[in-house]
C-alpha cells in the first residue's frame, strides 16, 4: 500500500487549502468588477481539442485510458473557448469569463520515467474583440489583481511581454527554410544554435544582436521601429504599454519587452506576457496569458468574432511565493461541546447534539465531543489542546 501522492502531486494542508481559497476569492471579486462571469468547463476533453495547444502532439497531455481518445485539461483556455463558440455562441460579444480549477499535465521526471502534476489555476478569457483594446484591458486587469495578491517590494514583479507577430515579422528576411530553428533557438536563447545556423554572417550577427534586445519599451521599441519600419503591428504594441505603464510604476511592476519571448503553449498568436517575481532562490512565474485568435477560429464560425484575449495565475506558486515556509494559518478552532459520563449516555448525548444544533442556528461554528467525559476539567483540556474558541459544558 502506498503511504505516499503520486510522484508529482502534494497533500495540501488546511492552512494550504485555506490559503489557496482565500487567493481565488480575492481574484475573482477583482474579475467581477469587472464584469467577468465564472464558467466551470470540464477537467476530461478530448484529445484533438487539446492538442491545439501543442507545436508537438501530446507534448504534456496527460491521455486517459478510455474507448475515445480523451485527456485531462493542461490549462482551461481551450475547454472555455470549446463553449463559448458552441454553447455559449449566441451570447453577445465581447463574451468575458472567468474560471479556476486544477489542470494536469505529465512530464518525464529525472530516472526518466512519467510524472503527473496537479496545479491550480485562476483565470480569465475575453472573446470576441480583435482590436488591442482587448490586450489593453487584460493587461490592466492582470495588473489590478496583482494589487490584491499581498506581494512586497522584494519580490520584483517584473511583467515580461513579447509579440508573435512582431518576431514573425523580424524572422520574414530569413529564408523560409530556416525559420523555425531560428525561432526555436531565439525563444530557447540558445546563442550556440544560432551561430550553428546556416545563414550568412550578416544574418547571424543581426539574429545575436536580437537574442540581446530586451529591456524597457522606451529602449526596444525605437530599435524594432529601426529594423521594421513603421508598422501597424509596432504602433498597436506602443499604445498598448503605454496604457499599462502608468498603473504598473504605481503598483512598483516593472515591464521588460522581449521580442524573442515565447510561452510554452503554440496558440498564441499575437501579444505574450508573463508576470515573473524573485523568490527565495529563483524567479517564479505566477500569471502568464496572451492572445489567440487563430484558437478561437479553430471552433468558432463568424471569423468577425473569431478573437480571443486571456491569462492565468499559479495559485499555488502565488501562496508558496507569499509563505514559502507554507506554515499552518493560525486558526481557532471550533467551539466545542461536551456532556458528562452518566448512566444512560443517550440523554447526555442527545442534549449536548441539541446545544450543537442550536449553535449552529446562532452561525457559532461548534462540533461535538463524541464520548462523555468524566468531568468538565477533562473536557477543558480537550478543549485546549484542540485551540478551540470556547466550551460547552453539559453537567
């Protein structure tokens, strides 16, 4: 019998489950206000939903073992959009939602063999507005929720943001051949597999020096207009940090543009971003979303409403970053009641569940010592021993 999780899960303590409630409480008044409505979309899709995710098939799905080809959510962007382009597909758009829950994916662990992990996830899709508007509002939105999350000078929230359409249009004077491995080795900032690239010199030399570019947007920006020339493309990013700035200097988040920053998942198709903080030993990423228009076409009809904007946060990697020594919320118990040892322990018994009952009634929280004691002293230190906020004795 074993007597340990399963390799890559974790027991969670009350003051962990407590915690991690509190957490997705506090995002979701923030995603009502602003006018986001909770779905719950399923844990179990089928397998060609969720490979829409992944440049390489089953890269992380965890499959089930099932008569069709069914697996367990990596992340809940795709199950969401699944519904709001069929169940949800008459609703007017912008369609804004919200969800949270566990998503699964596996991995190969370090003796090389599968691990399952089990994360909890908070976060928000807006569907149905192609303009940058939308990436303006997520991006303030993700910023307003930041604000709510108790996190401290020291951590260093850095928002970091790339653009799959501006790397597209910097990767367009590489021969279409070479295209992919130049974005693989940009977005692994391998320096190596760009020198060992196939190109002429020039063009290694300009890919280097775009491994380099990153930075403040009032750096990067004027290099990129440099090297693609006034574009929509530029000018829409532009607007789009210069509309979040503002509240991220109040809010002490600092924003790095990365044209080369790349998200694990490959549906992405316009703005990235990702909210990095320093922890105790390393970065840790707690929010990352972007755009996903060619998603969204992939299950919804009307190319007009053929959009999609979203982001989630790692509730866990948040209360962890917040508490690293995950110590037990002090917490007071439950008044307790209690009844004394008599000859029929039926009538002490029932009278001491009718003073639970009644608390309860009252909005008292209580539980009931199950067995009689021998006098109240006794059901004192019972009382005290489980940090309890009172006692109710029944002589």
């Amino acid at each position: 019998m074993a007597l340990q999780p399963a390799a890559g899960a974790r027991d969670l303590n009350p003051g962990q489950v407590d915690r991690n409630r509190r957490l997705c409480a506090q995002l979701a008044t923030i995603y009502r206000l602003w006018g986001y409505q909770e779905v719950a979309p399923p844990a179990i899709e089928h397998l060609d939903t969720l490979q829409l995710l992944r440049s390489k098939p089953q890269n992380d799905v965890l499959r089930l073992a099932s008569e069709e080809p069914l697996g367990l959510r990596p992340e809940l962007t795709a199950p969401i959009v699944r519904a709001a382009s069929t169940r949800l597909g008459s609703r007017p758009r912008p369609l804004r939602l919200w969800a949270e829950g566990s998503i699964f994916r596996t991995f190969t662990g370090d003796g090389g063999g599968q691990r399952i992990s089990e994360r909890l996830q908070s976060g928000v899709e807006l569907l149905g507005v192609r303009s940058a508007a939308a990436d303006a509002e997520l991006m303030r939105l993700l910023l307003a929720c930041t604000e709510t999350l108790g996190l401290k000078a020291s951590h260093r929230p850095l928002l970091l943001v790339g653009h799959h359409g501006v790397l597209g249009a910097l990767l367009d004077r590489v021969p279409a051949e070479q295209r992919h491995a130049c974005r693989q080795a940009l977005t692994d900032f391998n320096p190596l597999a760009i020198g060992a690239l196939e190109l002429p010199p020039g063009d290694v030399h300009q890919l280097q020096e775009l491994l380099q570019l990153r930075g403040q947007p009032a750096r990067v920006l004027p290099e990129l207009q440099r090297q693609l020339g006034p574009t929509p493309l530029l000018a829409e990013l532009a607007t789009t940090l210069e509309i979040v700035a503002p509240v991220a200097e109040r809010l002490g988040v600092g924003i790095q543009l990365d044209p080369s920053f790349q998200p694990q998942f490959n549906y992405y198709d316009g703005i990235v971003f990702k909210l990095v903080c320093q922890g105790e030993e390393a970065p840790v990423e707690i929010a990352s979303g972007g755009r996903y228009d060619a998603l969204v076409e992939r299950f919804c009809p009307d190319p007009a409403e053929a959009a999609g904007v979203g982001f989630g946060f790692r509730i866990e990697e948040i209360r962890d970053l917040i508490d690293p020594a995950n110590r037990v919320a002090s917490h007071q118990g439950s008044r307790l009641v209690a009844y004394a040892k008599q000859g029929s322990n039926h009538g002490g018994l029932a009278a001491a569940l009718e003073r639970l009952e009644a608390l309860h009634r009252l909005g008292q929280s209580a539980e009931l010592i199950p067995d009689p004691c021998l006098n109240k002293p006794e059901a004192e230190a019972i009382a005290s021993a489980r940090g309890s906020s009172g006692l109710d004795w029944l002589g």
